[in-house]
C-alpha cells in the first residue's frame, strides 16, 4: 500500500511626484519718476535624479501559474514597509480531486505503468487513479530585496511559514494469507505547519505588470494527522490483522523511527501520523499587477 500527498496575487498601487516653482520678476526703482522693469533669468526648477523619478510601487497582487500543473490555485498579496523590505501573505488550494486528475500525477501513472513490470506497477496506478485528494495552505513571508531601484524588485532572499491541511480519502483492498479480500474505506486528515528559505527574483516587465520567478526554496516542519478506515473486520484473522499493522507502520518510517501508531481491529484501521513535514519551492513563477 503507498500513500501520495501532494503538497500544491496583480496589485494596489503608489505613486510619487515632483512639483517646480515658476520665477519671479523683481522690479528696480530709480525716482520718483523713472521705473525701470527687469526680468531677471532664473533657474528655480529643480534638478531631479533617476532616482527619484522611480515609481516605488508598495503593493501587489499575484497568482502562481506554475501550480496549475499541480491543480493548485495559488495566490498572493505583497505589501512594502521599507524601500527594500516586503511582507507576504499567500493562500493556496487543490479542490477535491482525483489524484489522476491532477496533471502532472497523471503522467506519474504514465510512467509507472511503463516503468514497473507486473502487478506492482499496476497497483501503483490503480491507487493513483483512484485516490481523491484536497489541501489548503496558507503561508507568511518577509522578503529582502537587492538592488538599487525602489520597491519589490530585483532579487531577494525570503523568510517563510507555511500550515497546510491535507484530507485523502482511498477505498483500499487488503488481501489476507488465506486469499480472502477486505475493502478498507480510508479517510486520511493530516495538518503541517514548517519554516522555510526561498531565493528569486521580481521585476516589472510592464508599467504595473511583475514578473515572479522563485528560483529555489524548502520548508521543514511537523506533521500531523489521523486516518481510519472504519469498517466490519470480525472475520479477519488476528495474524492478519497484525501484518497489516506492520505494513502501514512501515510505510511511514525511517529505520528505526517510526512516525505511525496503526490499529486494526474488529471495527477496522486506525491510525496516528506524528513525523517530519517538508516541501520544496523552486522554478515556479508568479504573474501579478502593481499598484
């Protein structure tokens, strides 16, 4: 038995300006009688730098088009609170779907109905096409930006947290030593919740258009969950029972550690997952407006 968990905003806008004086027009007096009028030259206007004719923009809206190949919709709000320093807020979903539905799982089932030979591959598929699946993610982080232009570009290093919930429900089939066959409901709820670095880049290819290319990034955390499968297990052997404990035990461990307490009994499989939460973020980007 294999489980797979898939973890899966445009913008508001500032403007600054600058304004210039208009000359004056002194008048010189010679008598009483005589006025002479003289308009002198002057060079009031401001001198202005590149600088500051910068736009500095200090909000954005953007979604994430990478993660549509993963069915997840994802999208953010950047706000500046210093010249170089930005905060962001994010949320992301996958919709309950099958996990063959998701496009890049889909090629997956490609791959191991080509790559494993037999009944392994075949199950691997099966499971994939069969399982549904659903998360939410909501993720904090501060970001610093190099360069010398004002606002959210060039490129930058981040710090962020991220908590994602996760539900999988799969209808598994168990067979015993004595060829008899269980169907087990299972129904999988799971939370995460990790810190994590990201490196990238952001500019404006447009007057208020940006371009967000996060080019390498993780996250390491604690997740956390439980799973049942609830059904009528009375006639299934005890030493049945014991080896499909193992084997869910075993699924989700590393070596000696074991981060899954599985029960099965008359009643059916129970679990409780406490282990190790990470995820990867890298050569994905971001579409959004400035404003």
């Amino acid at each position: 038995m294999k489980h797979l968990f898939t973890t899966f905003l445009g913008c508001l806008a500032f403007g600054v300006c600058a304004a210039q004086t208009d000359p004056a027009s002194p008048t010189l007096s010679v008598d009483s009688t005589t006025t002479i009028q003289t308009t002198l030259p002057t060079t009031a206007a401001a001198t202005t730098t590149p600088e500051m004719n910068e736009v500095f923009r200090k909000n954005g809206i953007k979604m994430n088009l990478s993660s549509l190949a993963f069915s997840n919709y994802s999208f953010s709000y950047e706000r500046a609170i210093a010249r170089k320093i930005t905060l962001v807020g994010g949320y992301s979903f996958i919709p309950e779907t099958k996990l063959s539905g998701i496009p890049l799982v889909d090629k997956g089932i490609e791959f191991a109905e080509l790559d494993e030979e037999g009944e392994e591959g075949d199950e691997i598929a099966k499971i994939l096409d069969e399982a549904n699946f659903s998360s939410n993610a909501i993720t904090g982080e501060v970001r610093f930006y190099t360069g010398k232009k004002p606002g959210a570009r060039g490129f930058y290093a981040s710090l962020y947290g991220r908590y994602t919930t996760m539900n999988l429900t799969h209808l598994y089939v168990y067979e015993g030593d004595m060829g008899m066959t269980y169907d087990l409901p299972i129904d999988a709820k799971l939370k995460g919740i990790g810190g994590g670095v990201m490196l990238g880049a952001q500019w404006l290819i447009a007057k208020r258009v940006t371009f967000d290319w996060y080019i390498v990034g993780g996250h390491y955390g604690k997740l956390k969950g439980d799973f049942n499968a609830k059904t009528d297990l009375s006639d299934m052997p005890q030493e049945d029972k014991a080896e499909l404990e193992r084997e869910l035990e075993d699924i989700a461990s590393n070596g000696d550690r074991k981060y899954l307490d599985a029960t099965v009994n008359d009643n059916g499989m129970f679990g409780k997952l406490n282990g190790p939460f990470g995820g990867l973020r890298g050569f994905g980007f971001n579409l959004g407006i400035a404003f």
